[in-house]
C-alpha cells in the first residue's frame, strides 16, 4: 500500500511538472508578443490636419535598427447604377518598401481589379462571399500603376472599396523612424494608419481657396519613401489573387532588365512577357 501511495505522489508531482512547463512557455510567448507589441513609442503625424496634396509624415520611436509593419487604409465608397460599381483612382505608385497591397469591396458580388499595359487589358475577378470580397498583390516591383476596381452588385447602395498598403519602416541605430505618404489628388477622407499597438486615424481635408480640390477621386495616389527613389516609366501588375489558397509568383526586382543594355521598347516587353507569364500566359 505505501508502494502504491509513493507511485500515486510521483505521478500528481510529475503531472504537476508537465503541466507548469507548457504554462511557463505559454506566458513567456504572451509576454513576448505584448513587449514586440508595445516596440513603438511616440508616434506623431504631421502636419496633424493636412490638405489633399500634402506628405502626411509618420516619426517616432521604436527598438534600435528595427524593421516596422505599417500599414496605411483609406476606405472609398464608390457608386452603384444598373448592378455595376466602379471606382476609379487613376495612377498609384508604389514604393519599394511596400510588401503587399490588399483591396477588399463590401457590399457587392464581386470584384474585379484591372490594368492595362502597352495597350493590353489585364483583369482579375473574385466573387464576393457574404458581400465581401478582398484580392492581395504582393511583392509589387515598384513604379506606377493604372487601377480600376469594378464589379457588381445586387442593390443601389454604394459600394465600400477598402484599400490598404502594408509597409516595412527601417528605424534608424538610436531607434528612430521616418515615412512619408503623399496625398496628391487623393479623395478627402480619412486615413488610418497603423504602426505595432500604435493607430492614429487622419482626416484628408480638401483643399480650398487657391489650392485645387480632390475632385471626383481620379487622380495619383501615392505611398513614397523618405528617400526619394526613381520611380519606372511604365508599371504593371503583377498576378492578382485571393488572399488565401493562393500561391502568388514571387516577383522582385531582379526581373528587371540587367546591365545589358536595351531599348526602351525592349526593356518593356521583356517585363511584360515576365508578368504575362506569372498571369498563367505562354
């Protein structure tokens, strides 16, 4: 009986062990999670009530030589008439540093999102699930790009066009961090901006007096770096996708011409043929 009594002891001391040990690692994951969480520090905008046109700037602090995910959205409601939405923000440009672009629609029976290059329409369809549907575009070469979002829809109610861009912000050796988003011809409206814990929503007034408006929202939209980089004279999408089950073509900047030197026209076409292949294209 005292044999059994000691087996009976051991087993609750060694259940008890095993028990703690994967608590310990599950509190020092959350602890971990909540400090990565909590990295950025005095996250200001400026100016703090920008107009349509100006850089909307992001500066604080995080961990020395820290890699921030940002991500900057601004929602459009675009018009419904005979089943069919459209909306229309002309060029986008896009920055080297951004890692995907993701659109989603809200109250529609599908999506379409297109481009065209050299004179070739391109386009991709999702259909909606509930109502919302949301297409993600990632490693984007940088440059720029004419987007239309289209698709239909069962009533007349506007459409909500979500865009978002996720982007990687370097902090500099003593932790401090600085981006730029500039609001060129980009719809009055508000922008929300998300840095680790940190959320700031801003509102993009029109301009008035001398400075021109935002008119019907065609125009450039743009995310640009601090450090100004060459922008392509021609961009491209490449393949658009769901946002899940869906492997997208790794396409990066080693898919642009090398040092050999080529034509304009050429430099083009050979980009294009990478993209139209990714697209499923022989």
């Amino acid at each position: 009986m005292k044999i059994l009594s000691i087996c009976s002891k051991n087993d609750i001391y060694s259940l008890a062990r095993t028990s703690i040990v994967p608590a310990s690692i599950l509190l020092t994951v959350l602890l971990s999670v909540c400090c990565a969480a909590a990295a950025v520090t005095d996250l200001q905008i400026s100016p703090e009530n920008p107009y349509v046109g100006d850089s909307v700037t992001i500066y604080g602090t995080a961990s020395p030589n820290e890699v921030l995910s940002a991500s900057v959205t601004f929602v459009q409601n675009a018009a419904a008439s005979n089943g069919e939405y459209k909306y229309d923000p002309g060029k986008v440009s896009i920055p080297k540093s951004t890692t995907n672009s993701i659109i989603t629609v809200k109250g529609a029976k599908d999506l379409t999102i297109s481009t065209k290059i050299l004179g070739i329409d391109l386009h991709r369809t999702l259909e909606a699930s509930a109502g919302t549907a949301t297409m993600s575009m990632s490693n984007i070469p940088k440059g720029r790009y004419d987007l239309v979002v289209s698709g239909k829809t069962e009533g007349t109610d506007p459409v909500q066009v979500i865009m978002t861009a996720k982007i990687n912000i370097q902090a500099d050796k003593k932790g401090r961090f600085k981006y730029s988003y500039k609001t060129d011809y980009v719809p009055a409206g508000e922008f929300t901006i998300d840095i680790g814990d940190q959320t700031r929503v801003v509102t993009l007034s029109p301009k008035t007096g001398n400075k021109k408006g935002a008119g019907g929202g065609k125009g450039e939209a743009r995310v640009i770096d601090t450090q100004t980089q060459p922008e392509l004279p021609l961009g491209s999408l490449p393949e658009v996708s769901p946002e899940t089950n869906v492997t997208e073509p790794n396409v990066t900047e080693e898919m642009m011409p090398e040092t050999e030197p080529q034509s304009f026209m050429d430099s083009l076409s050979a980009l294009l043929d990478k993209f139209l292949k990714s697209l499923g294209f022989d």
